[in-house]
C-alpha cells in the first residue's frame, strides 16, 4: 500500500530557498535497493522507464550527488553544463514521488533539498532533458537511502572515503591547461570501479575529495576556477561510486590547498578572499543541507542505532585549539546525550594518540594530540562516561589502520577504535606505526565499510580494496 504523503521540495539555484512542488506521492515500503530501471508509475498512472532514455555525458557530465540524509530529507546537488531547463525526477519501486521542472541557474550548477521523503526507504533520482515523453538524454541515475526513523534498530552499513588517488606518494592534482602537465581528461580511479556494487547506506568522506592547489596558485583561486577543478573529479571516477549511495561530506585542506601555502592565524586579504571561494564552490558542489558558507560541523542519526558526527577539523582552528569552543561542546554533547547504540565521531584528523611513534605530528595542524587541552576534555569524558560504544574514523595521513587510540593505557578514551582511511595517495610513515596499537596498517587504496549491528552488539570494519577483495576485516566487540 502506497503512503500519498507529498514531498515537499526547495530549490536553490539562482534564488536560494524557493519553495516549489511536486505533483506525486512517496513509497512507505522498501523491499531492498531496486534496480535503477525499475519503471515508476504517477499518480496519473503514467509509466516511464529511466534506462530506456540515453544518457548525455556532454549535458551531464558530473555526477548528480545526494547527500545529508535524515529520516525525512535528503539534499541533491547536480550541473547541467550547458546550463538548460531540464526535469528532476525521484522515484521509488512503487511510484513517482518528484516531478519537477528546473531553471537555468546562470552556472549550471543546483541544489535541491527533499523533504517530508519516508524514513528507511530507497529513493532513485535523474535529470531529464526534453519533453515528457519523449526526453531527449538524462544524467546517470543514482540512488540514496533515508535513514531509519528514531526507535528504530537497523543493521547500518557505512562506506569511508579520504585522500583520493592512484596509490602512490604525489595526489591527483588538478592541473589547469596553462600548466606543465595539464589535465586533458577526468581522472579515474579503480578502486571505486571494483567497490561500486559494495552495499552500503551511506559514504562519509573525511577530506581531500580532490586537490586544487594549483587552482589557488596558477589560476587565481576564483570561485570560477574552483568549480571548473571540481569536474575533473566528480565527472571522473566519483561517477562509479556517488550514484550508489547518499554521501555525508566533510573537507580538509586540500580543497582549498595545501594547509602549509597560508598561515590561518595571519591570513592576508588576498589569501581569505582565496580561501572563500574555495568554500563557495564546496558548498555549491557539496549535497550538504545548506545554502551559505558556514560552519559544516553536523550530526545525523540512522534511528537509534549510530549517530555520525561530522567534524572540522581545518577551518575552525586556533594557534591552542583544535576547533572552536562551540564546535568542541556541540561534540561533547552528543557523545554524553545522544540516544544511539553506537556513536561514530567522522574527525578528518586522528583522533589517536600516534605522531610520537611515525614523525608526522610535527605539523601543529595535523593531529588532535597536538591539541591536547581539547583532546584532553574529550577524553575525560569518555572515561566518565565509561562510553566504549564510541567509533572514531579519520583521513588526511595517506594510510589506512584499525588501532587503538593509545598504544597503553586500560582507560575507555585510550582503548577505544579508530579507522583511518586513504582512498589513493599513500604516506611511507605507515611503515613505522607500531603493532602493539594496531592490529592492521596499509598504505593500499582502501573502501572501509562498518556495519554498525545493535542486536550484536558489534561493529564489523572491513577494508575492501581495489581488486574487489577484503584486504583486513574485524568485529569490534568491547562497543
């Protein structure tokens, strides 16, 4: 039986909040992920088959992204490169739940942010050109999944991303064409071709979702620039791996450049006005549920299974602080209050307690230990809290562990998880990590999934890599 509660959507494009409708109803049921050709029916009882419309690599060459799901909503972000009208439909295996037309924006580049969707339910979304029914081409199809509503207990599985590229030392950058070795072509990468069929309910990219320093060093750093560097990278090899879930994103530096090209506690005009338009473009870019810059530090809960905390650990920094006071309380209160089995803290930075032994801590704005008035009030909680259902999950160090957050110690705060993530770019400072703190260390391109199981009691970590295979797995238990 079908649910008619009608979604509501609001655009952002030119005008930003614009209220508009659709014209059909959403599925309360979800049988499992459908196929992307599965046909939809409107309330008119039309019909329609997506796969049967071709897809345009030249009107849509970036992937659509959705992002920032709840129970109830979910945020598309999408480009239409030659800037024409064209029809946003979602859809489940039941029925039509979006029909709506979508303006120029004057860059090509849209948000549309879902509300008042189903809780728990698989949602499939595309852009159309021409008219119904006879639409002349369409982008690829994705799907996103809403989360569980709260009272809920499902089994979550999430995916984690960070420091993108083709497994050796020097990253992916962009190369804009007046560049030595410009790029002629988006870049590709084949672990996301070989963990694209992976079931997960959700990606959460810790950072370095592409490297734009030459964008802010030869072409100026303009908003412009920054959105033209963007497509090399969700019009590569993203395009295997964002259609298959809903993506939770957070940054690092190099989506702006490298951390060490300014000094964030003397910036000069020209350097701000840089690193503005760096975050105009993220968040234009970026699914996240938001229509200005501002602070990306956010949480989201899969029922009362597992909590994400999305951290910033970059922008908010001070010469003794790790982020701002409010940020490090918005934190404290959710690992004190929050209502879910597991607690999952997403810190671009580690968290664990490991420059000492690999001699990548000395940067002051690369790890939590080297903040140890924050970290410290972090961990004194954990411990009074006795909170070992607490996950902590990081990028930005080019390599992939599962360890301790201290090498000794029996406390809560020193014997808790933590996952690091690279999805290419490789630091031989994994060579020396020590196996007294952690059970796996890797400097392959990597796809950690963590299936959080509250009847369990466990969180599975398995690294799979870019043949396909599972490279490292464990189920926590002490959670």
């Amino acid at each position: 039986m079908l649910s008619r509660r009608r979604a509501l959507v609001l655009l952002a494009s030119v005008v930003p909040g614009v209220a508009i409708g659709c014209r059909s109803g959403s599925d309360g049921t979800d049988d499992g992920p459908p196929t992307s050709g599965t046909t939809a029916t409107s309330d008119t009882g039309t019909t329609f088959d997506p796969e049967a419309v071709a897809e345009s690599r030249t009107r849509f060459p970036r992937t659509p992204i959705a992002g920032d799901m709840t129970d109830s909503s979910v945020v598309l972000a999408f480009h239409v490169a030659d800037d024409s009208a064209v029809t946003l439909r979602v859809w489940t295996a039941e029925a039509l739940v979006v029909d709506q037309a979508i303006e120029p924006s004057g860059d090509g580049f849209h948000k549309v942010f879902l509300r008042d969707l189903d809780a728990g339910t698989t949602y499939h979304y595309a852009l159309f050109s021409g008219e119904e029914p006879a639409y002349t081409d369409r982008s690829l199809i994705g799907q996103v999944r809403t989360a569980a509503a709260p009272g809920e207990e499902p089994v979550v599985r999430l995916a984690l991303l960070a420091c993108i590229g083709q497994g050796t030392i020097l990253p992916d950058f962009y190369q804009p064409a007046e560049a030595a070795f410009p790029t002629e072509a988006p870049f590709e990468w084949e672990l996301f071709r070989s963990v694209a069929e992976v079931e997960v309910d959700g990606l959460v990219h810790l950072g370095d979702q592409a490297y734009l320093d030459f964008v802010w060093s030869d072409e100026g750093g303009t908003e412009e620039a920054y959105l033209n560097a963007w497509g090399f990278y969700h019009g590569g090899g993203y395009r295997d791996l964002y259609p298959r879930a809903g993506l939770y994103a957070s940054r690092d530096d190099h989506e702006s450049t490298n951390n060490g090209d300014f000094d964030p506690w003397d910036i000069s005009s020209e350097d701000a006005a840089k690193l503005a338009n760096a975050h105009a473009a993220w968040f234009k870019t970026m699914p996240i549920d938001a229509t200005e810059v501002g602070p990306i530090w956010r949480s989201f809960r899969w029922g009362d299974t597992v909590e994400l905390v999305l951290l910033d650990c970059r922008y908010e920094l001070e010469e003794d602080h790790q982020m701002s006071e409010e940020q490090l309380l918005f934190l404290l209160d959710r690992l004190e209050n929050s209502p879910c089995r597991f607690i999952c803290v997403a810190t671009p930075k580690p968290f664990a307690d490991i420059f000492e032994w690999t001699g990548i801590g000395e940067d002051n704005a690369e790890r939590w230990a080297t903040y140890p008035a924050d970290r410290d009030r972090v961990t004194e909680l954990l411990d009074r809290l006795e909170a070992r259902h607490v996950v902590f999950v990081c990028g930005d160090i080019h390599m992939n562990y599962l360890g301790r957050t201290s090498i000794t110690g029996d406390a809560v705060s020193q014997t808790r998880t933590e996952v690091c993530v690279t999805s290419g770019n490789i630091n031989p400072s994994y060579l020396s990590m020590p196996a007294d703190q952690f059970d796996y260390v890797s400097a392959e391109p990597s796809f950690p999934v963590l299936t959080f199981d509250p009847a369990a009691g466990t969180v599975h970590v398995a690294f799979y890599l870019a043949d396909g295979s599972v490279g490292f797995e464990k189920t926590l238990d002490d959670v």
